[in-house]
C-alpha cells in the first residue's frame, strides 16, 4: 500500500467508519481507513452500544438524538428500541426535571415520571428508595458487532479503501502540515488530511506530530448475566436502566441476557498500555454489577453470572471529545476522546467531520466546543444542567 491518497483515516470502530463512509458520499476521491487490527477490534465491538439522548449540552444532546435516528432508520435490523429509565435520588429531582425540559425544548421525547408510573413500564422494579425518575420512550441499543459490519460494508461499497492488519506508526510533518503517515512495516502512503480517530491510541499517534492530546487510557467492564427463569422461559427484556443511585446502567442483550456496566467512569482503572491490556473482568467487578443491578431490579438476584469483558475508553478532562484541526499541524484532524460516548454519536459526527474536511465548515452542528485548544483556552464543555456523567 502507498501513493497519495487524498484523506487518510486511522482507526477502524465505528467512528473512523462513519467519518470514511460520509466523505465518499461527499466526493471525496481516495479515501484510506488504515486499521491495526480489524474494524471494530476495540472498543467499538465491546460498546455497550447504548443510543440514549440524555444529556445537559444541547449540542451534544443534538448529536445523540440525530444519531439515533439514524441508527433506527439505516441500520434497523441491529436497532432495538427499548426506552430507557434514568433514576436519580430525590436531591437531584429538580435538576434531572430542568434537564428534561432542555432536551424537549430541541425535540428529545421524555419526561419525568413518578413511580407509580415507572412501575407500569416495569413491574419487577424495586423503587423502595423514591427516585426521581425520567423516561426516555425512543432509546434504545444496537448490536454493536452488526453496526460495525454494517458501516464497513456500506464503506468498501461507496469505495472507501480499508487496510486492516497495519499500524499506523507515525504521522509525517512537512513544512509544518501532516503530510501522509508511516505504517510499522516503513511503508509511508501520502495525503493532505490525516484524521486521528485511533481511540485509546490517539494520543501516541498525535505525539508523533508533536502534538499532546489531554487523553488518559482507561478500562470500563461489563458484565452479562441470565436473567432467572421461570419454567422453561426466561425472564422477558427490560427497558434500559441508568440507575445513578446505584452507579450502573443495564439492557437487555442475547435473548434472555443481560448487559450490566458501571457509571462513575472515575472509578475505571487507568490502563498503561492499550497493547497489553487483557479484555477479560475481573471476578469481583462481576459480582459487584450484579449485586448492584438487584437492588433496582430484585429479580437479578436470582441471575445467573455470564462473565464478561473489559474495552478501553480515551477520556479527556471534561469528558468531551476532541475534534477538529490543530494550529501546530495543518492537515492533522483529531477525532478522540470520545470518553465513552462515541458510539451513539457516530453517525452525526462523521458525517460533520467529513463535511468540515470537504466544506471547510460544519453543517447542522457546529462542533467548535469540541476544538482541541478548549482546554489551554480554559473552555472545557460544560453541561447547562451537571448532575452526572448522563448529565
């Protein structure tokens, strides 16, 4: 592989993908998706792939909501609409029911509702603690191996050219600008635009530049359980669960199985080096998902434990992206940082950071927030109504 292609993209999950897939359908000629592994080897595959619009930044919350729209009308086979249930304790009521009226004021369907209520739309849970709770009815959750697949094809199809099994070991600066990037193997392929979308990795490969990504490397787990059975059938799907009383969150995933994961992502384990990092969870993160997930729905008591797995999120200081391009190195595009919300802004932000490439400007969202000099600017995205990572 070399020559000059005219945007190179590193990093195959779901948002290299989407950026890769959008530019083509913008006209861009040689579009180049350089992959280490293959597409959705990281943390893409092992996504939670939760498609929920509940946050306190209108722009982000715009994101997610078109996002999901898109996920539900392009990729319905591997869209579950679930709804989701948010549960905060009853301190954190009024802000979660300013939050509620933000996210309709730009057209997110929810609200807040009693318990009474949440126990119409799920009777097997255990509201003894009086939450404030809000409804999301439109959520839902995606097979994230079938997202992946998806985008890939529809990528190779429009002819976007993936080169998967090679690493991008450096980007090339000439005359102050990125010039192309050099794989392992000292094959260098040329371009005028190099998107950085390498997740965990992002943050060596912009060093290679001379560029200092604020990005720490860190391990959520998840758990999967069996939902108990009763006779020969098990226990029907729940709506999804943010439950930040009990710091989890939960959906339903393989029929009759369930998806458990923690909240406080400050409670992640750092992760020295994403290359020697096991997949696997421990033993103890598995017991403590399920114990936490029976204290808002009892019957889990009675689950049966399925192990689990360990992905990677990048996380910045105000756990927002970095996306745009750096005054160090014209050319060089950072798309990172995701902190654990990439997935269900994929759709929606490749198709603006493609739009940026090509235009030179965003189109429905603009994404400047997200700059990558925010924080040396002392701007780090802010949510109108913070009460949580959701918020």
């Amino acid at each position: 592989m070399s020559g000059k292609a005219d945007v190179i993209i590193v990093g195959g999950g779901v948002m290299g993908l989407s950026i890769a897939l959008h530019l083509r359908q913008l006209g861009v000629g040689r579009v180049l998706l350089i992959e280490k592994r293959f597409c959705g080897a990281g943390s893409s595959g092992k996504s939670g792939a939760i498609c929920r619009q509940h946050y306190s930044n209108e722009i982000t919350a715009a994101l997610a909501r078109d996002s999901l729209r898109w996920y539900a009308s392009e990729c319905a086979a591997h869209f579950h609409r679930s709804g989701c249930l948010f549960f905060t304790d009853p301190a954190q009521a009024a802000t979660m029911a300013l939050n509620v009226e933000l996210l309709r004021s730009i057209g997110i369907n929810t609200e807040m509702c009693d318990t009474a209520t949440a126990a119409e739309i799920d009777p097997r849970l255990g509201l003894d603690d009086a939450p404030a709770v809000c409804v999301e009815p439109d959520a839902g959750w995606c097979d994230a191996l079938g997202i992946v697949d998806t985008l890939q094809e529809r990528a190779a199809t429009v002819g976007v050219e993936l080169l998967c099994g090679a690493r991008a070991e450096r980007v090339v600066v000439s005359g102050g600008r990125a010039a192309g990037v050099e794989l392992e193997s000292g094959t260098r392929v040329t371009a005028d635009v190099i998107v950085n979308a390498a997740n965990a990795w992002a943050g060596p490969l912009a060093a290679t530049a001379d560029i200092n990504l604020p990005i720490r490397v860190t391990k959520p787990q998840i758990a999967f359980s069996l939902r108990p059975r009763d006779g020969h059938a098990a226990s029907p799907a729940h709506p999804i669960i943010a439950d930040l009383i009990h710091g989890f969150y939960a959906r339903a995933d393989l029929p009759g199985q369930t998806l458990i994961g923690g909240l406080d992502i400050e409670a992640d384990p750092e992760v020295p080096d994403p290359d020697r990092e096991p997949e696997g969870i421990a033993d103890d993160m598995v017991e403590d998902l399920n114990q936490r997930i029976a204290r808002r729905i009892p019957e889990m008591s009675r689950s049966r434990s399925r192990g689990g797995m360990g992905a990677l999120y990048a996380c910045t200081p105000d756990h927002h992206a970095i996306i745009g391009t750096h005054s160090e190195c014209a050319g060089l595009v950072t798309c990172a940082g995701f902190s654990g919300h990439g997935f269900k802004l994929a759709p929606e932000i490749g198709r603006e950071v493609a739009h940026h490439i090509v235009k030179g400007g965003y189109d429905r969202h603009d994404l400047e927030i997200y700059r990558p000099s925010r924080f040396a600017e002392g701007q780090p995205v802010r949510g109108r109504y913070e009460y949580s990572l959701l918020g």
